[in-house]
C-alpha cells in the first residue's frame, strides 16, 4: 500500500547518487574500506570465477529462496554489513563486490547493468547458488537487479529496492541543477578507477532499465525521508513521482518510507530493508 508524502519532506543523505556522486558519499561514509570481519569473526568471503576474472562473495546462512545483495554504484559488500548477518538467520544471503571493486579481479568488459548481470549470473552457477533468487538493489543498483530480473524472469522470487535511483535524474539535474551537475563531473575524474568504469555506463544502465520487462513478483521499495542540504523540495517531488510511476506498473509492490533515514536506509534503518526481505520471503514459502 502506497503512503502519502508530503511536498515539505525532504530525502536525506542521498548525495545524488547518480554517475561518480558515490565519490562524496559511500566512500565518505567509508563503507568501501571497512574489512570484512565487520561481519563477524565467522564471516568469510572466497573467489568465485565470473567468466575470467573472480569476484570476492560473501555467502551465508542456509534456506531459499537466496537473498542477492547488490550495493550502490562504486560500493562493495561492506555497505551490508547491518543487514547481512539478520538475513542470514532466515535464509541464504550473498553479498559481493562487483569486478573492479573491493577485492575482485576487474573486467575488461563495460560496467553495464547486463554485463554485471551475467556476471552475477555465472557466478552463482560456478558457485552451485540454484534459484531462485530476491534481488535487493541499493541506489544506481536498483536498475541493475531490474535488468538481472528481465533476463533470468524465472529464477527471481522478488525484489526490493533500498531508496533506488530512478530514471531521468540526470535530465533534472541539467536542468535544475547545473552546479550540481557540474561538481559530479567534476567529482568523477577524481574516482578510483574501479567506480569511473561504473560511473561511465550509468546512462546506458538507465536505457537497458527502461526497457527490461519485470516478472510479477513481491516487491517493495523503500525510500529515505530525512533532509539535507542537497535534497530540495523539487528533488524531492520529482524523486517520489518517479518511484510511484515505477510501482504503479507492478501490482504486487509495496512502498515504504525510511522515515529515519537518508540515503543509506540499510546503515540508518536496516531492520526496514531486513523486514522488506523478510516479507518478499514469507510471500513466496506461503502455500
């Protein structure tokens, strides 16, 4: 059921998470530097071949369907690490870096949201990971687990997008927000390398997103409500009405507002995005 928002709340801590933008916020937040025992002394990560590079996975817990955790443009797995662990009480949960991130080896290939679909792909099958799959997508990730889910329609058992980038935000900002526009550009030459891959297929994931046919599965979305200073009245408009065109197109979504939350519901409320996951679960064991 979809809540009413009001025109004066603000989204907060999203720092446009669109193109190289994750420069200024996952890594200020330092979630791609934080080690892996931020999981737990138990938590350990292996190499998994991809198609001729390895990605490094975290794989925990037992149960189906197995929850894939995908993180924002330019973060790795620890931007889970709040959320992972709860999952893995209830079910199998995976959490990765994408190639060129973290510790995986990089790919030669574009960063496009079917390139690392098919990457995601192989490497659960070489890891012996069976369908089916919930798919959680964090910010520019949300277009990467819709085009992951037109394409293997029938491995998906839902999915559920954490406060998801939406498709025209880089045409707003043009318009409404050109010194904005032009501190990402500038933010971006100055990104390691692994999120200039990432950042340079942003506009082509938008395109593969818009045109990726979704199965009709649970899902929920959830979006940060808490305010600061580059989050404005009109982005915010503009944010909510792309999300509710989005969900209008699926009959079995939810909506969810993170009303302690910025950006990074799964750091500030993560037991919203764990009881998102739950729910889709509960749907789908459900006789």
């Amino acid at each position: 059921m979809e809540e009413k928002v009001s025109p004066e709340v603000t989204v907060a801590n999203l720092r446009l998470h669109w193109i190289a933008y994750v420069a200024i916020t996952a890594f200020a937040f330092g979630f791609a530097a934080m080690p892996s025992k931020s999981f737990g002394q138990s938590s350990v990560t292996r190499f998994v071949d991809a198609g001729g590079h390895r990605l490094n996975m975290l794989i925990e817990g037992t149960g189906t369907p197995t929850v894939i955790l995908e993180s924002g443009l330019g973060e790795g797995l620890e931007s889970w690490n709040r959320v992972e662990p709860e999952v893995a009480k209830f079910t199998r949960v995976i959490a990765y870096d994408r190639a060129g991130l973290g510790t995986s080896d990089p790919s030669p290939r574009p960063r496009t949201a079917q390139q690392v679909a098919r990457e995601l792909h192989t490497a659960l099958r070489n890891a012996k990971i069976a369908p089916p799959y919930l798919l959680v997508g964090h910010s520019a990730s949300g277009f990467t687990i819709r085009v992951f889910a037109a394409m293997y329609p029938k491995e998906i058992a839902g999915l559920v997008f954490v406060d998801p980038t939406q498709e025209g935000l880089v045409e707003w900002l043009k318009l409404n927000r050109p010194d904005t526009w032009k501190e990402i550009e500038e933010e971006t030459a100055k990104s390691p390398e692994g999120v200039r891959k990432e950042s340079a297929a942003s506009e082509t994931n938008e395109r593969q997103a818009r045109k990726a046919r979704l199965p009709n599965v649970p899902t929920v979305l959830l979006a940060g409500a808490r305010t600061n200073d580059s989050r404005t009245p009109q982005l915010l408009q503009f944010w909510m009405e792309k999300h509710r065109q989005f969900l209008r197109g699926l009959p079995k979504s939810k909506f969810v507002l993170a009303e302690k939350s910025g950006h990074f519901i799964q750091r500030d409320q993560p037991e919203l995005v764990v009881e998102a996951i739950k729910d889709v679960i509960n749907l789908k064991r459900a006789p």
